[in-house]
C-alpha cells in the first residue's frame, strides 16, 4: 500500500488547481526490495530501514503507516508522539482497546488522524449517498453492503500475515475488509446496535513458502446481520466481509431500498449507477457514470472510468484537504471515532458467534417487553 500512495503522490499535478502541493519525501520499510523501489520515485530524500530516523525528519508533517495490524498501535502511537499527523491504515488497531488507544492519544494531543478506506470516493458511492440524503427513497426498507474478495479460494496460495490471528488480529476478515463496508453506512449514521454473525474459516492451512504448510487460523469469512435504527425504525443492515467469495476481485458494493426508491452500486460494474423507482411499473434504472462524479476533478475528462488508484488519489485529496480546513460538504476519510465504531461492531461480532446468538453493540441494552 506504500507503493500505492506513492504513485498517487507521483501525479499530485494531475488534481485541477488543489490548492496544497503534497510530496512524498520520506520512506521506511525493513525488507531493501520494497526500499529500493523507492529510489525511482524522484521526490524521495530519505530511505531507511529505522522509522525513528524518519519521525526524528523535521521535514515530514504527515505519516502515513501501511503496516501489519499488530504493529498498528505501537507505531501510529510514536507517529502522534512524534508530532507528525497520521494517515492510519485499517484496521486502526488489531482490536477495539488499540483503536481506542490511538483514538484517544490523537485528540489528547490534537493530531489530526484518519483512517484509510477508499472505495467510497468512487463517483457511484458518493452518488449513492446524495441519493439516500435526497430523501427519495422514503422509509428505508434494508441496507446490504460488503466487500469480496476470491484469491484466498486457491488453496496453493501461500500463507502470509494477514492469515494469522497473531498478526492479524482475532477479528480476521473484519479487520481486513470491514472498515470499508462501514465507511458509508456509518457516515449516513446507520451504527448497528444489533449483530447476529455467521463466522467461517474455510481453508484452515497453506503452504508456509518453505516446502511445508502453514495454519492458517483467520476468519475467512463473515457475514454480519445487524440491526440499526433510522428515523425510529428497526431495519436490517446485511454486512458483508469475505476473502473467499467465489468470482468476486475487491467486489464493494451498496445496496439500500426504501418504500419509494433504491439505489445500488458495485465495484463489479464500475460506471453503472442504479437507482429504483416506482410508477406503475417497478424500475431499476441504470445511469453510466464516467469520471465526472470525483469529488477532487482531475485531468481525466468526465466520460473516462475511474479505479482503483484513481479513489485512491481521491482519499488522499480529502485526508489533505480535511487537514488544510479545506474539504467544506465534501466527504471526507474515516474518522477515529468510526474507526473504533468498526471495532465495536467486530469485537460484537465475535461475541455473537462465540455464544451463537444475537450480540448487543457497545452500550446498547436489549429492552424486553
Ligand atoms: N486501503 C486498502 O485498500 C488496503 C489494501 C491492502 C492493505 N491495506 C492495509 O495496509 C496495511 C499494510 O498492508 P499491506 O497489504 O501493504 O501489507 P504488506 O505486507 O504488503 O506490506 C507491509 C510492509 O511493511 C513492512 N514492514 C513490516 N514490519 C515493519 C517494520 N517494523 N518497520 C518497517 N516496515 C515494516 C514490510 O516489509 C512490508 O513491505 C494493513 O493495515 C492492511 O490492512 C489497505
């Protein structure tokens, strides 16, 4: 993901008139490959294998810190003491109390801190959120949104990090791909109060990469049915988080009914925007979305499609944009407070499974009658 942001740095240039100029200058990695790709980027003074080097640059105001989770809250707690703000990746934390943690030493020392989730600055979830906004859905009816992934369905893969709870976290896929299933609904303020989850851990070993295997003991898979209260209304809320979903690639999608509309969106179908009427007849309408609907325009003209490193870029331009006073309406990255949100949500989650039952969210009491 380092290498991401730096190619998104790379073309700074190619944001229209964005008032601030962003240059990555610093990086640090142990392993010397991944280092050395950074001699080509052009803007970068300093490599190193010390990150107290790269804290200790007086040069460097933001960090961004792509690492293994169980490394997140050591780290971003140096960034912040070092005075730098951060850009965290997800999952904030391996766990809740991590998240917490960072969440509380970033405002106790007043650094500005986001959390990393990028599918949403694609035109067709902004749009999906003008139009729930918009009212023209009515009553809403369900909401369902994940995120899939299918690599890990090739049991030939080998085993890395992300597949062991100890770096991981217990909270496994959720970690992984829960944060962005979460973004949008928690920004419209749909927070769960209600978790029934179905946890499944699919393929348990891979090869270690050394000729043997390895356990693989992580969640695989998650499927979390949750409850949220809009306008005084219980409705479900499906999310989903699974790296073995068959024929799915960073599959993110959005789907929200209502007693007069719909609206839905999925990374499967870049540029399709559908929305749901109706009139006499029942209607899933399709609008093709270009470029158009980014919230930071760039050179790309408007019927061009995005991708991935085009909402890359696009969070980036909020992280800095939200930093400098500048995002105005726009939508901006994961808050703190939604990151450790999430967590409330993950850490339910495996209560609910653990017990087989339905889990109360945070301080939310079940009120019997
Ligand atoms: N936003 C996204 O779409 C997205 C996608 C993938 C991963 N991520 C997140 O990014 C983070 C990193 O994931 P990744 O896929 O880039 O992992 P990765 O394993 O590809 O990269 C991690 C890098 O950290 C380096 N590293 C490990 N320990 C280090 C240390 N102590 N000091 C310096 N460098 C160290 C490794 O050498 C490696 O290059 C995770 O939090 C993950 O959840 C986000």
């Amino acid at each position: 993901m380092g290498k991401e942001a730096a190619s998104a740095f790379g073309r700074w240039f190619a944001l229209n008139d964005f008032p601030v100029q962003v240059a990555l200058t610093a990086v640090c990695d142990l392993n010397a490959d991944v280092l050395s790709w950074y001699k080509s980027v052009d803007t970068v003074k300093l490599l190193t294998t010390d990150y107290k080097e790269l804290l200790a640059d007086k040069s460097v105001d933001v960090v961004y810190v792509a690492l293994p989770h169980n490394l997140h809250k050591e780290y971003y707690l140096e960034v912040l003491a070092a005075g730098k703000d951060l850009l965290a990746e997800k999952p904030f934390g391996i766990d809740l109390e991590s998240a917490i943690a960072i969440m509380e030493t970033a405002e106790k020392l007043g650094r500005f801190v986001r959390c990393s989730s990028e599918m949403p600055f694609l035109p067709g979830p902004q749009r999906v959120i003008k139009e729930v906004l918009s009212g023209n859905i009515g009553q809403i009816i369900e909401i369902k949104a994940g995120f899939l992934h299918s690599s890990d369905l090739d049991p030939t893969k080998p085993i890395n990090w992300k597949r062991q709870t100890k770096f991981c976290g217990e909270i496994g896929v959720m970690g992984d791909l829960g944060m962005h299933v979460l973004h949008v609904p928690l920004r419209l303020g749909w927070k769960p109060h209600l978790v029934y989850a179905q946890l499944q851990k699919i393929i348990n070993e891979r090869p270690d990469g050394k000729g043997g295997m390895a356990v693989c003991d992580t969640w695989n898979n998650a499927t979390l049915n949750t409850e949220v209260l809009i306008s005084d209304q219980q409705v479900p809320m499906t999310l989903e988080m699974k790296r073995i979903a068959p024929g799915e690639t960073n599959t993110w999608y959005i789907e929200v009914l209502g007693t007069t509309g719909g609206v839905k969106y999925s990374t499967k179908d870049t540029k399709a925007f559908w929305t749901f009427k109706c009139e006499g007849e029942q209607l899933w309408q399709r609008t093709d979305l270009g470029f158009k609907g980014v919230q930071f325009p760039t050179v790309t003209g408007g019927i061009f499609e995005p991708g991935f490193a085009d909402c890359f870029m696009q969070m980036l331009a909020a992280y800095i944009a939200e930093r400098e006073g500048l995002l105005g309406d726009k939508f901006g990255c994961v808050t703190p407070q939604e990151a450790v949100d999430s967590h409330y949500v993950f850490n339910a989650a495996l209560k609910s499974y653990a017990s087989q039952s339905l889990a109360t969210i945070g301080n939310y009491q079940i009120e019997m009658a």
